[in-house]
C-alpha cells in the first residue's frame, strides 16, 4: 500500500495537537490541505479516512467521528483502540486520579434520569473505594488519601482535556473525548440505548411512560418529530410531550425563506408560433420606428412643405385615411392655428380655404 501523502499527515497532526475537531474546523482543514470540500468530493474524503485508519491500525490508533450529545455537534478526534496495562503507561494522570475518573463516568451512566450529568458536590463527595481492582483486596492508601482540594483539581483538569465538560446548567458532564473513546465501553456496560442512532443514551429524553425503557437524544427527536404531526413513542405509542423551542422555530422558518421559490410553469410553444412572434415584433419594432421617423421629420419640416405634399398627394396612391378625411383633418388644424395666428395668417388661410372648398 502506497505511504500517507503531506496531506493525510497533515490531518492527523492536526487532531492530535488540538485535539477533538468540530465538523466545520476538520472539513476546513481538509479543504485547505486538499482544495476540495467535502460536500462536492464526498468519496475522496472517505478515502482519505480509510487510509490514514489502515495506517493508525498497526499503533492501535483509530481516526474517529461521535456526536457530543449535549450541543448535538459532530466532533473527530483520534482515539486508542486498546486499553492494557501498557497503553495506561502513556497517561499523565495518577491511579487516585484515573479512579476518580471512573467514578464520575459511572454515576452519570447510570442515573435512571439521563440527564447526562452530576452536580460538583456529587462529584467530590464520590468514593474511590469501589474501584479497586479487586474487592478483596486492600483499598490503595492513594485512594483513601485522595483529598476534597485533589479532587476538584483534577475535575479541574478533566475538563480541560474534554473528557468532561461543564454543562449549561452549572453541572459537570461528559466530555467529547469521553464519547469519543468510550463508545465500546458504554456497549459492554449495557448503557440503554437511544431508539433512533443506537448509540448510547447518557443525555436523553425518557419516555412519558414509566414502565418504557425507551430513551432518544435531544436531536434525535427534533429529526424524528418535527416533520410529523404524531408525536408518540417508537416503543409503546404513548403521546411524546415534544414541543419545538423557539430557536428551532426560527430556524426550520429561516430554512423556508431561503429555499428559492418553484419555478412557473412555461408552456412550450411550436417553432412556428415563435418564427411568427418574432417576426411579428420586428415588423412592429420596425413600423414604429419609421413612424417616429416620419413624425419627427413632419414636425422638423415647415408647414408650406406639408401642406404641399398632402395637396399633392392623389387619390391614386394608397393612403390609410380617405380625401374626405384628410380635409377635415386638416381643417381642423387651421382652425387651431388661426386661434393661435395674428389677423393677415388668419386672412391667408381663409382664402385658401375658400380655393380648396371651390375644387
């Protein structure tokens, strides 16, 4: 198989300096490092992550996706596939620490609530005598010495490296590194399940009726509910109390104005009908601008000259008025210009208005 290229490098390198990625900062670096988007070469990033998974493989390493189920955001990271005695040599954190750990995830994971989350309290009032290895064996003086000011620091430090977070309700909660590394592990506890991804339920909704067992992530029900007008549970069918926040109201309305509208309906008209409305508007576009030429060019003209032309102009030639028509046309032009005219204007058109009545 043909090595990594700079490119494949360049995104392990990135998850393992920063961390567990977002979405939209993995698919930027991608995008940067190949100048392709994922949307648009969909297959030539599953290769790239089949590849770089191939290598990791062979160091027990994996290139991973999970979704945090407390932002429903979607985060990749790089994770360690085996968890033996020698793998926990690379860790930098203490045994009392690492136990501490285990505590804090396992009264999450079984809270019958599934709300995902402990209280600070709760937290460094746990015990670290159930995890010893064995329970016949002596609790470690590490463990017993584990004081309340270690233990907060520790949270302290959890926290930051995202194996957990604190929540928006002041409680401390899973981290994207927790979710990341430990999916088998809530598969061999039996953590309940959400009934739309399968994967873990350690925050999510109950169903309304006590004695269904089925849970569904936050973001889950908002995919399956809110294009459904019956709300009712996979399980049992019991009415689900699911109401849209007004954030995701605001969203699904802001999705509906900026989907283009539906194009109008053309009919298709024949080859014939068109060659004739073309030529129909080339005849009209060419009538009415020797129209405007003749009118603007009457107008320039004196009227001598026009009054010359039409007396001129015979009944043979074929005109769209008759002679009858032109006269009182032309009439009734004099008679407005005469309103307008001085006395010997007025005079001079009188008379060659009698010549024209005597012919």
């Amino acid at each position: 198989m043909a090595p990594l290229s700079w490119r494949q490098h360049t995104l392990i390198q990135a998850l393992l300096s920063r961390g567990p990625l977002k979405e939209h900062d993995f698919l930027s670096i991608f995008a940067d490092v190949t100048g392709k988007s994922k949307d648009s070469h969909q297959q030539l990033f599953n290769d790239y992550l089949r590849k770089i998974n191939m290598e990791l493989s062979y160091v027990q390493f994996e290139l991973r996706a999970c979704r945090n189920q407390y932002d429903g955001c979607v985060y990749y990271g790089v994770i360690n596939t085996v968890s033996d005695e020698q793998s926990k040599l690379g860790t930098k954190y203490t045994v009392p620490q690492i136990a501490f750990y285990k505590a804090i995830i396992e009264a999450i994971v079984q809270d019958s609530s599934a709300q995902g989350a402990i209280s600070n309290i709760e937290a460094l009032n746990l015990r670290l005598e159930n995890q010893a290895s064995s329970s016949q064996a002596p609790v470690p003086t590490a463990l017993k010495n584990f004081s309340m000011s270690q233990k907060d620091k520790a949270l302290q430090e959890f926290v930051q490296d995202q194996w957990l977070c604190d929540t928006a309700d002041g409680k401390i909660g899973l981290g994207v590194r927790s979710f990341l590394d430990l999916r088998s592990w809530f598969h061999n506890n039996e953590v309940p399940p959400c009934d739309v991804c399968n994967e873990a339920g350690i925050k999510a909704d109950l169903c309304p009726n006590d004695s269904c067992n089925v849970r569904i992530h936050q973001y889950c029900l908002k995919a399956k509910f809110s294009s459904r007008n019956e709300k009712v549970c996979p399980g049992c069918g019991t009415q689900w109390p699911y109401f849209m926040t007004k954030a995701e109201a605001v969203e699904e309305e802001d999705t509906d104005i900026n989907q283009p509208p539906p194009e109008p309906l053309v009919q298709k008209r024949s080859k014939r009908s068109r060659v004739f409305e073309e030529n129909g508007s080339n005849s009209q576009e060419g009538g009415s601008n020797g129209s405007s030429q003749v009118h603007s060019s009457s107008r320039k003209r004196p009227r001598s000259s026009q009054n010359t032309d039409e007396e001129s102009t015979g009944p043979s030639q074929s005109q769209p008025m008759t002679q009858a028509a032109r006269r009182a046309k032309l009439e009734a032009l004099e008679d407005l210009e005469e309103n307008n005219a001085g006395p010997s204007q007025v005079t001079r058109r009188a008379t060659r208005k009698s010549t024209r009545l005597q012919r």
